[in-house]
C-alpha cells in the first residue's frame, strides 16, 4: 500500500454511509426497547427507515410492516421485513466502502453470480421455532430478555442441530442466547452492545425463512494456491481458520483473491496453540500453513471467493514467501463481490501490503504512517495460537494484513510482519505454529500446561465406552 492510497482510504467516508447507519441505530433502538409498545422515538425512526427505503423495491413492504408495528401488531412477517431493511442497509454501506477502498487501491472486484432464486420450501418446525422465539425477543426488547425467554431458545436450536440444513441458524441462534443469558439483566449494562444483537437478531431472522436457495455445489477450481495468512475466529465453544489466499488457475486466467474455512468444535479450556489440534483433520493445509507452501488444489468447489476445503484434493506445492507473493500478485488479483445475506461493513477482509511505514506506539494502541497518513492496527486481533505481538508488529518494516472497517474507520489487522529483532531479520505469520509450536519457550509452557486436547478426548472415549 502506498501513501497515496492510504490517503485516499481514509480522507473522507462514503456519501450516504453516516445516514444509513443511523437508520440502523434507530431500529436498533427500537428493538432494545422492545415493540410491544412503540413509543414516539422509536415511531419517528421506523417511520424515517420506512421513508429512506420508499422508493425501494422493499418500499411498500417496509411502510407496512412499520405502519402495523407502530398500531400494535407485530408479526413474524413485519419483523421478518424490517430484517430485510436492515441487512439492505448495512449491505449498501459495505458497497459504499468496498467501492472507495477499490477506487483507492485499483483493485478489481467482479460482481456476484447469484445461484439460482430462493424458492418457496415447506414450513420446517425447526424455522418455524425460530422465527417464533425471535418474535418474542423483538417485542421483549434487549432490556425486557429475562432467564426463562433466554431458555426458551433450547427448544428451537434442539430442533435445528437436528436438521443438516439448519444447523447454521442453529449455532447462531445458540450464540446469541448465551450472549444474552450472560448479560441478564441487561438494564445493568452501562453499554448495551445493540449494533451486535441487532445483527445477530435480524441474520437469524433471514436464516430462519421458509425459502432456501436452489442446491449450489459450487464452480470446481483447479490451479496453484498461494497463502497470505490466517484470520482465527475464536470462540469458548468454536474455533475457525480462515485462510486468505490467491488462486492462480490453472487454466491461465487472471489471479483470483480467494479464502478457505475450516473449523471445530472446541471448550473454553481449550486455547493458544492447543486450539490446532482439533484440526487434525486438515494436515495438508496445516502443514502447508506451518511450513509456508503453496498448494496445488484439483477441482476444489468455490462459491464466490469462497473456497470449500478439502484436504484430499490438496498437495503440497513450493515453499511462498507471502511478503512476495503479494507485492507480485496483489495488484492484479481479482476480487469477488460477496452473496446479498453476506454483506455488511464488518465482514469486510481485504488482504493488503504495508512496506516503508513508521510505527507509532501510545501505550495499547499501535498505528503505522505512511509520509504523514496513518492507520490504526488492530492488535486486539493477534491470535493466541501464533506467534504475532504487539512487539513484532511495533517492530515491522513490512506487515500483511487485512484492511478493516470498525466503529468508523479503517483498521489493519496484521496476518504476518517482518522485523528487525536484535539486529535480526524476523518473519512472524499467524499460522507458523499450526502444525506445532516452534518457539522454545511457548512449547516448554504449553508440556508444562499439560494436552489439554489429548486430556478431553481420552475422558470422552471413556465416557462412550460405557
């Protein structure tokens, strides 16, 4: 990334961005307060919602949905479009901001090729559960949620892991349930997180639809695959490994940025490096990752950018350097617009290159410039299971990283730095200890710490011996 880049990154923001994010803050309002009773704030931000999205084509449904809920009556379906008005909203500033960060850096985006239409499916007990315990939250509001309608999710995420095809709606509505289980009574909070409940109430709303989109096995893509680095998403009961990458196909196209997923299931007391062994499944990517290696992927299937793991049709290729490959690459990747449900400014993830910066370091917060621009890194963001720290990032002369966008401005979040350590050259990627800790001191801690994986899964076979 250049000076001139950054600059015009971050200069000014999106028109219409500011304004369509306080339409979302007002329906977010609203549903903290609950809509059994509709007060007259919370009117006159439905009402604006309603008016901003008029001459859209969820127009009418929106004026009606919100003329009902302001009279009392609030149905699945009402609550089910002020979901969709939501998303388009939040989904039209991800537009916004990935439109200035490709005018800004010159990257070329092709737009999403949608599957075929979502089509009318029978009532499923499982959605239908669903959508009936949302309802109740909405008109509960976040500050009305108590312990016996946060146990009332039981019933519907139950239903739900017992269908394939819900089990996405499922996990989320879990998640979403412990999260307000954890916060009861959430008038006590001194900073209820409603952006986030927002996004989780409306997401599980869409996702609990009675319409599912046409069976999409994906395009299968065969070419080299060259690693970038590693985004861990981290959770007490989950973990996932996003790897971003670029595809060079094999049939001689342009080079495509793309990124693959895998993830397991895990416990609170599983964490740091302990979190790659419930991976074992994936040992070519793991390795691949571990030793820097490109791939050689066969007929992988792909859904946009994303790739649908599969280890089995991987092999190893020659070792990457990323800092490389992306200062080669980078400018001529093609990126891929993300799918309608997926879009909102904070899944935003473009992998970028920081070389010639300054660091700059006031207390916890670190930021690299450019000839006098800066951007904030997001050293909240390291992973636990690498060897990325503040420190390395403090030290870098070059950082790969993913540009975000996060409470109203661009974020870099570091995947892999190289440094100067005692006169030194270091290069430190999030996914170096994925198949085994290399630094002495972490591993002597980690065998003092015990395996708490190895530990977990002898109980649980002793248990299913039984």
């Amino acid at each position: 990334m250049l000076a001139t880049q950054l600059a015009a990154l971050t200069g000014t923001a999106p028109t219409g961005l500011a304004d369509a994010l306080d339409l979302v803050a007002g329906l977010d309002a609203a549903l903290t307060r609950g809509l059994a009773r509709v007060g007259e704030e919370d009117a006159a931000a439905l009402a604006a919602l309603a008016a901003a999205l008029a001459t859209t084509p969820l127009g009418d449904a929106v004026t009606e949905a919100v003329g009902k809920i302001v009279a009392g009556s609030v149905t699945e379906e009402h609550l089910a479009v002020l979901a969709g008005a939501r998303a388009a909203l939040l989904g039209a500033g991800q537009d916004a901001l990935l439109g200035q960060f490709d005018a800004a850096l010159g990257r070329s985006r092709s737009p999403w090729t949608p599957a075929s239409p979502a089509i009318p499916a029978e009532t499923a007990p499982p959605r239908a559960g669903a959508r009936a315990w949302l309802h109740e939250v909405a008109v509960a509001g976040w500050l009305g949620v108590d312990h016996e309608l946060v146990a009332a999710a039981g019933t519907p995420v139950e239903a739900a892991l017992a269908v394939p095809a819900s089990r996405r709606l499922a996990v989320l509505l879990d998640g979403f349930a412990a999260e307000l289980r954890a916060c009861v009574p959430v008038a006590a909070l001194p900073q209820p997180p409603v952006r986030r409940w927002g996004d989780l109430w409306a997401r599980a709303m869409l996702l609990a639809q009675d319409a599912t989109p046409a069976a999409d096995a994906g395009e299968p893509v065969s070419g080299r695959l060259l690693p970038l680095g590693v985004d861990v998403h981290e959770h007490a009961t989950a973990v996932q490994v996003q790897v971003h990458a670029i595809l060079e196909p094999a049939d001689g196209g342009p080079p495509r940025l793309v990124r693959t997923a895998v993830g397991a299931a895990k416990v609170d007391t599983i964490v740091g490096p302990a979190v790659w062994r419930l991976l074992g499944a994936y040992p070519v990517l793991r390795q691949a990752l571990a030793q820097r290696r490109g791939l050689t992927v066969t007929d992988l299937p792909a859904r946009g950018a994303d790739l649908l793991w599969r280890d089995d049709r991987a092999r190893p290729d020659e070792p990457v350097d990323p800092f490389a490959a992306a200062r080669v690459l980078l400018p001529s990747a093609v990126a891929v617009a993300g799918a309608p449900l997926d879009r909102h400014p904070a899944v935003i993830a473009e992998p970028v290159l920081v070389e010639g910066h300054t660091v700059h370091v006031d207390g916890d917060e670190v930021s690299l410039a450019l000839d006098g621009h800066r951007i904030e890194v997001a050293v909240d963001r390291l992973p636990a299971c690498g060897p990325l720290t503040p420190a390395l990032v403090a030290a870098s002369t070059a950082c790969l990283g993913l540009l975000r966008w996060d409470g109203g401005r661009w974020l870099l979040q570091p995947l892999g730095v190289r440094a100067t350590v005692k006169r030194k050259p270091v290069d430190a990627h999030a996914g170096d200890w994925a198949d085994g800790v290399t630094d002495a001191r972490v591993a002597k801690a980690e065998a003092k710490a015990g395996d708490a994986v190895a530990v977990l899964t002898e109980r649980a076979g002793r248990l299913l011996r039984r």
